[in-house]
C-alpha cells in the first residue's frame, strides 16, 4: 500500500478557531506507527 504525501488536518489556529489544512503525512521513526484513519466523529 502506498503512502500519500499529505493529509487533511484539523489545526488549532487560535482559541475555539479551527482550520482544516493539508499537513504532509508524517514519517514515523523507528518505534513508531503510521495509523490510516478513514473516519471520525466529534
């Protein structure tokens, strides 16, 4: 399965103000794990 090079984010850009922003996906390290979610509900 290939990796894309970004992802959509929801970012805290100032109090009770969010922004949904293309982030790069992060390269997990060593000891670390890459997680796919497909939803989510707040």
């Amino acid at each position: 399965m290939d990796i894309p090079r970004t992802m959509k984010a929801t970012v805290l850009v100032a109090p009770h103000r969010f922004e949904l922003q293309e982030r790069p996906v992060p390269v997990p390290g060593d000891e670390d794990v890459l997680v796919r979610v497909r939803a989510c509900g707040v």
